[in-house]
C-alpha cells in the first residue's frame, strides 16, 4: 500500500516521536525485525535501518515482529477522513498559512467543510487552532531566542503586531514581553478575563474538602498547592486580587526559567485558562499535573467520588513529596513505576486498578505516552491511544480527554455521577442510559465538556 507521505517527512515524525502519526504509518526496524508507531520511544535507529509500512499486517509480511515497548497491534485504525485529512496537514506548515482560507486551500478543502472536519477531529474551529499553534510557536521562541517581539510574530506567522498582541494576551493571559520575563524579579503575574467565573474554580479547586495536595482559602482569594516543578516540588500559593492572579512560589530564587514556564503551564491549567471563554462559558479546569489527572482516573473507576479521594489522599502521602504547609506533592510517575502492585493495593485500589496505574506509571516515565502531545492532537488519536492501554475504557479515556487533557466537547456518558444529576436536573423517573445522557447534552454542543462540569458541580451540592 502507498503511504502518503515523503520519506523524509515520516523520518522526522517519527525522530520527533510524534503520536499525532500513530496509526497513519508504522516504523519497521530492520536492524533488529521490529515494527513500532512512530512515538515509540525506544532508541532511535539509523535512518538507513528504517523502512515503513502503511499497517502492521504489511509490517508483519515483510518478516517483523511488533514492539513490546509502544504495543502497535494495540493500536486502532484511524478512520480514512482522519488520516487524509492529517495526511495533508503534514505538509502545512503553520507559519506560512495566512488564515483559515488559506488552511483550507493547502488541505484542499472547501471552508465549509474545513469547519465541520476540524471541529469533529481538534474540537475547536480551525481560526482557534491557528491562533493556539502560532502562540504556541511564539511563547518558545519569546524564550528560546533573542528576537524581538515583532520578528517572533511574523515569524510565526501574524499580520501584525496587534493582532499578535491581542491573540497572545488571550491565549497565554500576559503580555509578549511579560512572557519573556517570566521569573525575573522573583515573580509571575496572570490576567484574568473580564466576567471571568471564578467561584466556578473554586468550587473545583475545593472538590475534595481534605484535600492533601491543596487548601483552598476562596474567601481571601487564595489557594496553596503542591506542585512538582522541573527542579522538584514547591508549595506554590496563587493569590486573585482585582482580576489578575499572583503566583507566589515557596522559592522563587532556586527556579529555573524552566521551572518559571511549568508554574505558568500548571497556574493555566488549575484555573481553567486553557481555552478562550465566550459570554455566559464555563471554565474547566484541568488537573494541573497531568499525571496526577491519571492516578485520578484509575482511582476513579468504578467507585464513588468520595472513595476516588481516599484513594488518592492515601496515593500521595505515602509516595508524594511533602513540601511546607503540611502540602503533599502528588507521586510522580516514576516513583510509582517502581513499586509493585502489592504496594498499590494497599492503597486502596484493586489487582486490575493497580495493575493499570503501574502500567501507565511506566509508560509516562519512559515517554511512551506523552500526554502533551495528545492534547495537541485529534481526539480521536487520543481516545484510540488511551484505549489501546489495557485497563482503560471509555469512562476512563473521556474522563482523560476531559479532565487531563482538555478537549472541550467530551461527555463521559457512563458517569454515575453525571447521570444522577441530570436525572435530578430533568426530573426524570430512573437514571438515563448512556444513549439518553449524550440525548440530552447534544443542546450543549460543541461544549459539553462544560455542561458536564456544571452537572458535577450540581452532584457535589447534594453531598
């Protein structure tokens, strides 16, 4: 079968150890007679060792065997538009796409059709996927090299520098020139939008009342955490006064500029800054660190919310990192990748759940599943990377999609807790079925993720 792609544009995907391309084509080794996806993580071979393949039966015809490391049999097939639409996405270069017509022109695509196609894949309008990948662009380079302001977004490809401006205050809530000196002076200062809802995070923020990792002080604006930087973990305090949000490390002189972005990266998440709000939206705020999100979901399945907290309260103070203020940083992934399932049984969880968490454990620490990467890409890349893990399934996936990775039109239609709530909300006779739930959301589209938040925040009212 002819793959669409020049080989040396499937040598840098697969160099990059892009997920994006999972599935679009298999990398097969033939130094050592395996296959892989091309966001394996194994050591890279030589590019006169590679070969590629269009599935793994073909891979498997030419006499591999599939890695035991990225698992590509696990691996779904991506549905034909999928692929021929990130088929011709490989060759755009974001940079050189003036706007949403000219997106639509190098994909060979009607805008109408761009619309609906982008929405379905990345659920946000290509206009929105533009803006995030040019800000994206410009926030590494404001860091990463000595241009200027205005040289980093035409770079990156902005008509102006106002509308630069405007898109990077938007998307990253400070200033180009804030950005670029993030940390200096011991500080960091955010921009909150106008109406922004902030009782909305703090009812989030204080879901679990005992919280270890956090106290949450919504009368006086505050709220302390424990996060993991890059150089280790810090009691970071987040301080709302007068629509702006202060970030006070423990700290601030033993930071990196390192650690200064992962505050900004982790203060965006906590609050829900993520995605642009219209009038009347919700926030939803993502767990701040993504692998924390993860020991939730395991934690989470099958079970109540308040037993879900137990079980990660129990999780962190045995292997967290205390930090000060009686704060408890959540366990990495390495340090959970080294214990045995005996180990995280006693936490709580059951054989399969601890299986399943010491599976994920190991995948993250060896950058096997780069969840970064997964919520810059196609949900639906990112549903069938999940459920290619065993011990994952739909609940488990959308609650990722949803609380790790940010997608904004997810619904988790086999959530206890949604559908008790929307049974109360719609005075029904008995709980929905999962066909119902998603009936009854489809109003809210494309930003159900939202109206699933308001159900579950309506769920801890009555608890």
């Amino acid at each position: 079968m002819t793959l669409p792609y020049a080989r040396d544009f499937m040598l840098g995907r697969m160099f990059a150890a892009d997920a994006a391309f999972d599935g679009l084509f298999y990398t097969g080794v033939t130094s050592t007679g395996i296959y892989c996806l091309p966001s394996c993580r194994a050591r890279k071979p030589r590019a006169e060792h590679v070969q590629f393949h269009a599935t793994p039966q073909e891979a498997r015809a030419a006499g591999l065997r599939a890695c035991r490391r990225c698992h590509p049999d696990a691996y779904r097939g991506v549905p034909l538009p999928e692929a021929a639409l990130l088929a011709a996405l490989g060759g755009v270069s974001v940079p050189d796409v003036p706007g949403v017509r000219a997106l639509a022109d190098a994909l060979n695509l009607g805008e109408s059709a761009l619309h609906a196609q982008w929405r379905d894949l990345f659920q946000v309008t290509p206009g929105e996927w533009l803006a995030r990948e040019r800000v994206r662009l410009a926030a590494r380079a404001l860091r990463g090299t000595g241009g200027s302001v205005a040289e980093v977004a035409f770079a990156v490809g902005f008509g102006s520098l106002s509308a630069f401006g405007a898109q990077f205050r938007r998307g990253m809530h400070l200033t180009p020139q804030a950005w670029r000196h993030a940390g200096r002076g011991g500080g960091l200062t955010l921009t909150l939008p106008a109406g922004f809802p902030l009782e909305v995070v703090w009812v989030d923020l204080g879901r679990d009342p005992d919280s270890v990792t956090q106290r949450v002080e919504a009368q006086a604006g505050r709220v302390a955490s424990a996060w993991t930087l890059p150089g280790g973990p810090q009691r970071v305090t987040l301080h709302v006064t007068a629509g702006q949000v202060e970030v006070h490390p423990d700290a601030p002189d033993a930071l990196t500029p390192t650690d200064w972005e992962a505050l900004h990266t982790l203060t965006v998440r906590a609050l829900g800054l993520h995605a642009p709000l219209a009038g009347g939206d919700w926030p939803v705020p993502l767990v701040p660190q993504a692998f924390d999100g993860l020991i939730w979901a395991v934690a989470g399945q099958q079970v109540t919310f308040a037993q879900a907290c137990r079980i990660r309260r129990t999780l962190t103070l045995r292997y967290g990192t205390p930090v000060a203020g009686g704060l408890t940083a959540p366990p990495t992934a390495a340090r959970l990748a080294a214990l045995d399932d005996t180990d995280l049984c006693a936490c709580g969880l059951t054989d399969a759940r601890a299986a399943l968490l010491r599976r994920l454990a190991g995948r993250v620490a060896r950058g096997e599943l780069n969840l970064d990467a997964l919520g810059r890409g196609t949900v639906g890349a990112a549903r069938r990377t999940l459920l290619a893990v065993p011990g994952i399934g739909p609940w488990t996936a959308d609650y990722v999609l949803l609380r790790v990775l940010g997608f904004p039109d997810v619904v988790p239609e086999g959530d206890a807790a949604l559908a008790a709530s929307l049974r109360r909300t719609h005075v029904l006779p008995a709980r929905p079925t999962p066909a119902q739930v998603q009936t009854l959301l489809r109003p809210h589209a494309p930003r159900r993720s939202q109206a699933v938040l308001r159900a579950w925040h309506a769920a801890l009212d009555r608890t």
